[in-house]
C-alpha cells in the first residue's frame, strides 16, 4: 500500500485522531476497525478488544477530564465542551476555520426536472421519468402502516396492517426505512410540491410525534431501547444507531425542507435521550467502550449530529457529533494509510460524510483531507465502470476486481447513494470537474440502474458486474453472513431493504446537484450535470431552463442548450458549464444566440475544466454540441493476464451486452462460471478503435423490422424463440415484459434490400434479437448468414390473416414448425404427413405464426459487439431489468468474423 509524505503539522493532526498512532504497527491501523455483526471473532481480536489497544486507551483516558473517566467515586456534572476539547486537543468550536469559498447548493425548491428534453429517444426525460415513478411509490405507501410498528412499541393503538420486509414488527431494522421515508418525501415535496404527498409526510410526522409523547423520555424508534442496552454491552445488536440516524434525519429533512417544526422539536429530544446513553457509558465504564461499541454499522449519526448543530448551535450537539467520527478508520486515513481492504463499505462511507460536514461546520482541515485521500482511494482501486464500489457489501484487495466480478453481489445500492454525496461534497470544495464527471457517471449507471422500468417500487439492492449476470438473480451470496444480503428485484410492499431507503430518497433528490451557486461579486452559476430542468436563481433575478437533444447511438454529437431570462432587467452574471471528461474540448461548439463563441476554458482540473460566459443576460440561449464516442476502461485489476478486461461507454453511458453465458445464472452458487471463452470475449485487438468492433444500430430504421412469432390454442400462446441452453429454435410460453425471455423471442426480419419488416418476401434473413450480424440457419440453429440461413416468409398456410409460414430458402417446400405437444421447433415438409386430411391441417397450423408486436425492441442507444464465437447487442446497463448481461469483454485478436 502507498503511503504519502505528510507535513508535521498535518501529521501530528492526525495522530491526535488516532490517539496514539506512533504505536500502531505500519499498514495494520485500518484492521483494527471491524464489524461486530460481520466478523466471525465477534469484531475482537487477540487482546480482546475491537479496535482499540490497551495502550490507546490509557491515551484517551489521559485526554478525558479526570471526573469523566469513570469508576468509584461521585460524578460531577458532564462537561460537553471539556470533552469535545479533550478529543480536539483544546481547538475551540468557535467556527473562526470555517472554509469560506464553498460552492453552495441550490435549494430543490428552486429546481424542477423537466418531462421533455434528452431521455432515451422518446423526447421524454429519463430523469424526470424516474422521479415520477418513485413519487408514485411515495404515494403509494401508508402512513398508519409505515408506522405501525413505532405505535405498537410506544402502546398506542396500531391502525392496519405493519409492512413485511426489514419492516416486519419483530425486525431488528424495523422503522429504519420510515426515517428514508420521511426524507424522501421532504426531498421529493421540494421538488414537486405534491400536495397529497405533504399531507402524508405530515401525517407520518405526527404519528411518531405522539409515539414520542407516549414513550416519554424522549427516546423514539420502533423496538424497545433494550437494543441499546445489548449494543452498550458489545453484544449482538443489528445498529440501532443506524436505524436511529435514518429517523433523526427524516425528522431533521421535514423541518428543513417543509418547515416542520414538530421535526426539529423531536430530533432534539431525541438528541437530549442519547447523549445521555453515551454520557453514562462513559462515566460508568470508559471513552473506550464507546469506541469498541461503535464497532459496528451507525450509519451518518456524526452527520445529523453536525446538521443539528448547525441550527441549535448546542455545544453538546457537537460532542455528540465528534463523538461519531470513527477514528480507527478516520485516522489511518489521516496518516495516509489507503489498506482499507475487508471494510464495510457503506458501515464506513456514511462516517466519512459525516466527516466532510465537520470540515464545513469547523473547518478542520484534516477531514478535507481525510476525505480527498478516501475518494481517490476507492477511485482508484475500488470502483467498477460504473462508478461504483463494493462487492458483497465490503471492500476487498485493490485492484483486484476480476476476482470481485466472478460474485454477484456488486455495488450495493447504498454504497452508490453515499458515495454520491462524497464527490458532490468534493466538487462543492474544489471545483475540480473530475468529482463532477463521476458524480454524472455513478447517478447515470449506479443509480438510474436501480428502478425496474416504470414500476413503483421495484428496486434493486446489488448491482452485478459479472459476465452472464441479470439484475433478476443479483446477490443472495449462500454464506449467510449477518445480516443475509437480499437479491433480485424487491417489492413494494414487502421488501423495505436499507438500499430501498436510500433508493426512494436518490430518486427524490436528482435535482439537488444540477446547479451549484457562488459567492462571487457577481452572480455566479455552475452546471455540472446536463439535466433537463428550471431553475430559478433568485439571487440573481434569473429564470434557467436546460434542455438536452435525445441522444441516439449513431449521433456524433450531445447537445444542450440553456435558455436564461430576466425576471426585470437584463442582469450581469457569470455562468460556467462543465465540460465533460468524456468529450473533446477542441470539438466542442458553442453558440449564444446562434453566435458562435470562442469560450476559455478555466477551472481546477485536468479533465477539461468549465466553459465560462459573463454577461448581462436578458433572454439568451447557449447551445452546447459535446462529441460523444465510444470508448473503452480497463478493469480495475493491475495483473497483466487482465490486461484486456475492458468496459465499453458511449460518453457517460456504461454499455452492457445480451449474454446469458454459457449457464444459466440463477443463483451465486454459479459464481465462477462466467469466466469462460466465447460468452465474453470480444474480437478485437489492444490498439485498435473500438468502434472498428463495435458499431451503432440504428433504432430508429431498424426497429420496424422486429417481430415476434406466436401460436395460440386453447388458450394458451406460445412464442418462437431462441434457446438460451443450444441456440436452437423452441417454442415457450409468452414471457412477461422486462424479462429475459423477451430477449430470445424478438427477432429482426429483414430483405436484401432491408425492407420494412413485417416478416414478409422472399430470402429474408431472421436474426436473433441480441445476436446482430448473426442468423438463424436451415437447421433451426443460430450460425452465421448466408445461403443456409435464408427463408422465404409467405402467408401462414393455415390461411389466417396475418399469418406467416417460413419456408427454408434452400428446402422448398419445407418449413419451420412447432408441432401441438411438442416445445421444440422442427422442419416439415409438405407433403410429409400424408397429403392431406387431419394431419395436413394439422400440419398447416404447425406451419403458421401470428405476426404479434415485438417482445423487445432496441434501446436509441443499441450498439453491436463482434465477438470471437457470436457478436453481441450492447445497450446501457441503466435501461436493463431482467436480462442477462456482460459489463466487461475480454478484447482478444481473432479471426472471427460475425
């Protein structure tokens, strides 16, 4: 592991976070920090203690006022700020470092996502179109039934019935994802101003308002406080804090956000209770227990506690705050110490947020730090194409993640979610595009990749990264390791994982980090993300719209344009556009009014930087032309057998390929099974253009000459299709939309001369959905075109309307059929079943398929992949639900040809 060269200032500042780091052994630091709930000793080691050796603790004791440390004798009255200076070494909470020069979010109730304007070539925005479905989920959900379990344990009568899941009333996370709720749904009014939707927030407030009234100590969740009793005793607790963090948060969020006052009243009586926990753990034991108990998941509890702050200015909510930044894995880092292999990645990332907000509330450089050094860390080392991190929630060896993807288990929602709040916290600091770039990266791949289609709560927990993985089958690891990591797609009613909460809130924030604001003597505006919106820059007396082109795969350009107007008068600002990493500068076209602009480029990062314009602005437009290409990313694995391990992306959009693998992948038990030739390789060589392999498919020509081909009886539809097991043509039944099945029955249709499809004329090509450049042979089998992979399609011999035979090119007479009772596709011919009578009509029916509507159709930006055994269809991975699907291709030299 690298270790970097550290001022003596900036060193000994973070020696006093690690207490006594001059007797930490090099490189073992980070390993003192583990997870009770995830470690088989139980989150202890050979001495006995979890994070902290005997020696640290006789440092601590040392820094705690002589009547804090515990033991015999009386206890004079707890002292917040002679605590928090002994853990700061006597630098005073006065906020005189706070840094100055911070961008400062815009507020969502300024912000709205607009319906039309870019998306996936509909004119609808792909944005707009997820917030609409999570706030039809938030609409969906009950208030008496989200809190039904917080009325059971105050002994208030419960109304309804509670919700299954992690939600269920004997769940040890039960009422974790109400907190979520209650921040998306501040977050979500902001951005709509949904009125039914506050008049359920509202209701919810007030619920577990007379919840805390009735239990009467200020204490307020939905299992009893003996969970912090086992927690205090280091034994098995699954986090109350984090459950605690998500309620004070929500609660925190209506106040804010709707202006709730009931919320903040809550969270400070809710504070008032455990600062009086942790107040007694320390007086009755030691600041080391604390520090041991906190060896599990608490979740942004420092975080909400420097929010708290913030607006009570209470020096004990401070403490309370510091008292949650983790130093065993805030320290190490603090002395540059990058091993954070075998962490819990989202038990820890949710600390660091926590500490980025210390910097901004105290200006404590040493988190800036912390935070700088973590980001390039992961960034580094520990991220996948898409942006994300983890593998069965943790963080294992750096760059090794060719061993990761062989699990499906990848990048757990959560993890997505506070990450983004890591690099948005970054670029608010620095201005340095590179956070900005991968915050549009991680919000278009990881998070957009998490909604199944437009169905209101269906959403994903792990994100597989794998060849031959489908998002349907994700996780479901057979370890077992506490608490048992879910898969597949959830449900609204049922499911209510952490990653659901931190999903309903992702989806109600998207406008939250479009427009960033700075305190320039002129108004200054930054745009980092090209999302269709308005925004109403107050300060400025200014009204912004940004709108984006639909952007479709044979398009050379992205296209944007941001109109501005003048509530009055014509004001002078400054308006600064992101340019992203993944266009060229020198391509990028500019136009003000339909004048062209030389534009300067400026700004801190290496990446490209921000296009700027000052002017008086009255009712102006600025059009941006972006290049888009395709590009490949190596696999973030340093071995060079994996040298040829690549990602495919077209501008910001990770590109996933139809594969099922050569197994059908329906649990991880088949976690190494996708490694193998053929289902993942590509032909192509190291130096050569990657669109000399990959190519656009134009959805918009294309697309008429899709098709699917059914037989119905009794009933019952059966729909031609191409086996997943050999490749050959068989008969299934009709398969639900989303779904994999729909992939293998859609095929294209199409003349010498291409044609309009509809499955009709002579030599026609079919080729398979997800296999462009391929077709289906004369022996029912998919192969390569040519003579033997032409059919004549002619009306259906059953002389239904509609209907259509297929007859072998090269076998007149002879056609594809699917025999009543039998689920395999067969060659007959006429004639061969006697000529006539009962089994010439029955054979005629066997002949003939219904032309029906296509089960799938491309994606406007589909792309084809020319592989070494068969091509493959590239669509992004945000867009897929149940199919199966490669991030990763092996680019190897090859004379296939597809």
């Amino acid at each position: 592991m690298a270790r970097h060269t550290l001022s003596p200032a900036a060193a000994a500042t973070a020696a006093a976070l690690l207490m006594c780091a001059a007797l930490l052994e090099p490189g073992g630091a980070l390993h003192l920090c583990v997870d009770r709930l995830y470690n088989s000793t139980d989150g202890r080691h050979a001495d006995g203690l979890p994070h902290l050796t005997p020696t640290e603790e006789a440092t601590w004791m040392t820094l705690l006022p002589r009547r804090l440390r515990g033991g015999g004798g009386a206890r004079a009255e707890f002292d917040w700020l002679a605590l928090y200076r002994s853990l700061t070494r006597g630098r005073p909470p006065d906020g005189a470092g706070v840094p100055g020069e911070l961008l400062s979010p815009v507020s969502l109730h300024d912000v709205r996502l607009l319906d039309a304007g870019g998306g996936d070539g509909d004119g609808t925005s792909m944005y707009w179109q997820a917030q609409q479905t999570n706030l039809e989920y938030l609409l969906y959900l009950d208030p008496d039934r989200l809190a039904w379990a917080f009325r059971h344990h105050a002994g208030l009568p419960t109304v309804g019935d509670p919700y299954g899941g992690w939600e269920v009333p004997n769940g040890q996370l039960r009422g974790h994802f109400v907190g979520h709720y209650l921040s998306a749904s501040a977050q979500m009014w902001a951005s709509t101003r949904n009125d039914t939707l506050r008049e359920r927030m509202a209701a919810t407030v007030d619920i577990l308002h007379r919840c805390q009234k009735k239990i009467g100590t200020g204490y307020l969740a939905a299992y009893p406080d003996t969970a912090f009793d086992s927690y205090e005793q280091l034994a098995e607790a699954w986090s109350p804090y984090y459950t605690i963090h998500k309620i004070m948060q929500g609660l925190l969020d209506q106040y804010t956000l709707a202006g709730n006052q009931k919320g903040l009243d809550m969270v400070v009586w809710m504070t008032n209770y455990f600062s009086n926990r942790v107040k007694n753990m320390i007086q009755n034991y030691t600041i080391q227990r604390h520090w041991e108990a906190m060896n599990e998941e608490t979740g942004g509890f420092n975080d909400v506690m420097y929010q708290l702050y913030t607006i009570t200015k209470d020096q004990k909510h401070l403490t309370m705050a510091h008292l949650f930044d983790k130093p065993c894995f805030l320290g190490p880092l603090g002395l540059n110490d990058d091993d954070i292999s075998s962490l819990h990645a989202n038990t820890h990332l949710p600390v660091l947020v926590g500490a980025q907000k210390r910097y901004e509330v105290v200006g404590d450089h040493l988190y800036k730090d912390i935070s700088t050094f973590l980001f390039d860390v992961v960034n580094s080392s520990h991220t996948f194409a898409t942006g994300g991190t983890s593998t069965m929630e943790h963080w294992h060896d750096p760059k090794r993640l060719v061993d990761e993807i062989k699990i499906n288990a990848n990048e757990e929602t959560c993890a997505t979610y506070n990450f983004l709040k890591v690099s948005r916290n970054l670029f608010r600091w620095t201005k340095d595009t590179k956070y900005a770039d991968h915050y549009e990266r991680l919000l278009i791949n990881g998070i957009l990749s998490t909604q199944r289609g437009r169905q209101p709560g269906v959403m994903l927990y792990f994100l597989p990264m794998g060849p031959g993985r489908s998002k349907s089958v994700s996780g479901q690891h057979p370890s077992g390791l506490p608490p048992k990591n879910p898969g597949g797609w959830g449900s609204p009613n049922d499911t209510f994982w952490c990653c659901y909460g931190t999903a309903v809130e992702s989806f109600s924030k998207l406008g939250d980090s479009i427009y960033f604001l700075d305190k320039d003597e002129i108004p200054s505006l930054y745009i980092i993300q090209y999302i269709p919106s308005s925004f109403d820059w107050k300060a400025a007396g200014l009204t912004v719209k940004q709108q984006t082109e639909p952007l479709f795969s044979t398009d050379s350009y992205f296209e944007v344009s941001v109109s501005i107007s003048a509530k009055k008068d014509a004001q002078l600002a400054t308006v600064s556009v992101r340019l992203p990493s993944w266009t060229s500068a020198n391509g990028t076209a500019a136009t003000l009014n339909g004048q062209k602009l030389n534009l300067t480029s400026n700004g801190n990062s290496s990446n490209g930087g921000f296009l700027s314009v000052t002017r008086f602005w009255g009712d102006d437009t600025l059009t941006l032309k972006f290049p888009i290409t395709l590009r490949t990313e190596a696999i973030k694995d340093d071995r060079p057998e994996y040298a040829s391990v690549q990602a495919v992306l077209f501008g910001p959009h990770l590109l996933a390929g139809l594969t099922h693998g050569n197994l059908p992948v329906t649990s991880s038990n088949h976690s190494n099974d996708g490694l193998t030739a053929g289902v993942w390789e590509v032909n192509a060589t190291m130096d050569a253009p990657v669109a000399g392999w990959v190519t656009p498919v134009c959805s918009r020509s294309l697309d008429p000459q899709l098709v699917s081909l059914t037989q119905s009886s009794g009933g019952r539809t059966r729909v031609l299709s191409v086996s997943i097991a050999d490749g050959k043509l068989v008969m299934q039944e009709a398969p639900e939309p989303g779904t994999d099945a729909c992939v293998h029955a859609t095929f294209r249709v199409y003349g010498p001369a291409g044609g309009e499809g509809r499955a009709q004329g002579a030599n026609v090509t079919i080729e398979p959905f997800d296999r462009p450049g391929m077709a289906v042979t004369d022996g029912l089998a998919v192969g390569r075109p040519g003579p033997g992979a032409l059919f004549n399609a002619v009306p259906g011999l059953d002389g239904a309307p509609e209907s259509v035979s297929l007859e072998l090119g090269a076998r007149p007479g002879c056609f594809v059929t699917a025999p009543a009772g039998s689920n395999a596709a067969k060659v007959g011919c006429l004639g061969g079943n006697g000529g006539g009578g009962n089994d010439d009509t029955a054979f005629r029916r066997a002949a003939s398929f219904a032309r029906a509507a296509p089960l799938r159709r491309y994606h406007p930006l589909s792309f084809a992949a020319r592989g070494t055994e068969r091509s493959f269809l590239l669509e992004p991975l945000r867009s897929l639900q149940d199919e199966f699907y490669t991030v990763y291709f092996s680019l190897v030299s090859g004379s296939g040809d597809s």
